[in-house]
C-alpha cells in the first residue's frame, strides 16, 4: 500500500492505463506542462508525448466532439473538462452524441470516452465554478456516472471508467484532490455500480458519495455518542447505483437519510428515496429525508457559501428527528 492524494491516485491510473493500452490517451486544457488544475496529469505529457497527452484549444464542445470521433474510431479518450460546470458547454455533444450512438447506429460502435467533470464546492470559486451536477447526467440514458469519495477509489473506479465500453461521466470532487488515504497501486479496476459500506450500523441509513462522504462519517461518529447507530453507504457509481445494497441496509435499519453537496431540489436524492418509498414501504420505521444545498447560486463569500453547505450537524440533527419520527 502507498500514501497518495486523490489527485496522485487519479494519475497513477491513466499512467497504468496508457502503459497497458496503446489506445488510450487524454485531451483537455492544460493537461501538458501545467499538469492540469490539480496536477491530475502532471510528467504524462513528458512520459507518454504530446500526442497521446493533448492540449486542446478552449472549446469544450470542440474537445469533446473529437474525443466523440475518436471513440467511434477505436480509441479510448479521457477528456479533461476542468469543471462539471464547463461540461455543460458540450452538453449536446454528450447528451445527443456520446450516450445515444451505440443505441441508434444498431450496436455497431461503442463510444468508450471518460468525461472527467470534477463537481462541487472549493472556498471561494463562486456560481460557475462549485456546482454538482451528477443528476443532470443521471437522467440521460447511455450514461455511466461515477464519484469517487477517496484515493483508492479515485484509483480503481477511474480504471474501469476507462475500461467501460460505454460513455462515462466521472466526477471527481475538486475539494478531495489533496486528500491524501492508502491505495494499492495494483489494485484491479473497480466494479462500476457497487456501493461499499464505509460504517456499519443499525438504527438509520446514510447513503450518500464524493465530497460529503467524510461529513456523514463525522456525523456518524458524534451520532454514536447521542445513542444513534448510522450505516454510512457510499455509493460511489450514481448509475447504475447499488440498489441491492441499499435495500438491503434499509430493510435492516428502517430508516433512510440521503445526503449530497448538489441541490436538494431535483437531485440524486430524491431517485433513492422514491426508489426505496416505492419498494420498501413496508419497511419503513419513518418517512426517508433528504439533505442538499439550497436553490441558490453559490456566492463567491465564504460565509455564505458556508449557509451552502450540508454540514455534520445537520445530518446529525436530521437524524435524531429521525428516530423519533413515527
């Protein structure tokens, strides 16, 4: 095992997978000298060649677009768009393109690209640079979306993002980049849509993925203290998203809490909890709840954006309410 940010795990993953297979290369902003924005590919253009690491012009629906065509073609391409929020600039080529050709052109081709769109708040980038916008893509047929919460899996999920035949929307949470954890530097790719219990308990379950992941294990922790024993349940493939796993610790507890850092208002969330009221009734000790940010633009001062934030005391909060909620 070796120590590595979840910036330094991403690119030990690309390096492994450009040294397994020729076909693959990256293409994006920055990606050469300045190593991208976390240094997420920093020596790979020295390492591999300013053909396989390439830079690209600003123009997100141009990188995506030949990333698209690359695809079709029998490579497999990692396009680097900086920001979720700048993937919206090549939401055509995403929505109409990369996740609906397989199915129009009969199976003929697949198109095995990575859309790396790093999601969610870092101090101070204000509206168009903190946004999560994992349920946007979600709702497109064709998509894979993946979000690592930790370096080894930032490691082992970008791997078998990589490996997917399929168009995969992979979402890492730029507040994670100099989160430093153990990863096996051989570890074998990921199984896309598999959630892991990262706490076991009995009372409630949290399901939640990326960035608020250690913010619910903080809240699990002072939970205990207050009597409450909460499952945390990162699920860190949005679709397909473990649904096994989550009725299976629903069905244990009784009680569901999800949590994530995007918008309450049509968010992942609120899929999870009609899935499991729809299905799980039954089981249900309480009606489930849901946490996200306000409808709000996310303003540039740290104050407010703080007022932004799903915090360990809210989770807390709603989960004691929980417990009492008949």
């Amino acid at each position: 095992m070796a120590v590595m940010t979840y910036a330094e795990a991403a690119r030990l993953a690309l390096r492994q997978e450009m040294q397994r297979d020729r076909r693959v290369w990256a293409l994006g902003e920055d990606l050469g000298p300045e190593g991208g924005v976390a240094g997420q590919y920093l020596g790979l253009q020295s390492e591999f060649g300013r053909s396989r690491i390439v830079d690209t012009p600003i123009s997100e629906s141009t990188i995506m677009g030949s990333a698209i065509g690359a695809a079709i073609c029998g490579t497999r391409p990692v396009v680097e768009l900086r920001y979720a929020d700048f993937g919206l600039c090549a939401a055509d080529e995403i929505v109409n393109q990369a996740a609906k050709a397989r199915y129009m052109l009969g199976g003929q081709v697949r198109v095995p690209v990575v859309v790396r769109q790093p999601i969610g708040f870092r101090d101070g980038m204000a509206a168009q640079h903190s946004q999560s916008t994992e349920a946007w893509w979600v709702h497109v047929p064709g998509l894979v979306v993946v979000a690592p919460a930790t370096p080894a899996d930032n490691h082992a999920l970008l791997k078998a993002a990589i490996r997917s035949d399929d168009p995969v929307i992979y979402m890492e949470h730029k507040e994670l980049w100099t989160r430093t954890g153990e990863v096996d530097p051989g570890a074998e790719p990921a199984v896309l849509g598999r959630a892991a219990v990262r706490r076991p308990g009995s009372d409630l379950t949290l399901v939640t993925w990326s960035g608020m992941l250690g913010d619910c294990l903080t809240a699990a922790e002072v939970a205990q203290t207050q009597g409450i024993s909460i499952e945390v349940l990162d699920l860190r493939t949005l679709w397909p998203w473990d649904r096994d796993a989550v009725f299976a610790s629903v069905t244990r507890t009784g009680r569901l809490l999800v949590a994530h850092q995007a918008v309450k208002a049509g968010g992942f969330g609120a899929e999870i909890a009609a899935e499991v009221a729809e299905h799980l009734f039954h089981a249900l000790r309480c009606p489930p709840r849901r946490l996200g940010a306000p409808r709000t633009p996310v303003p540039h001062s740290r104050p407010l954006e703080a007022l932004c934030r799903v915090t360990p005391a809210q989770v807390v909060a709603a989960a004691r309410a929980m417990m009492t909620d008949h």
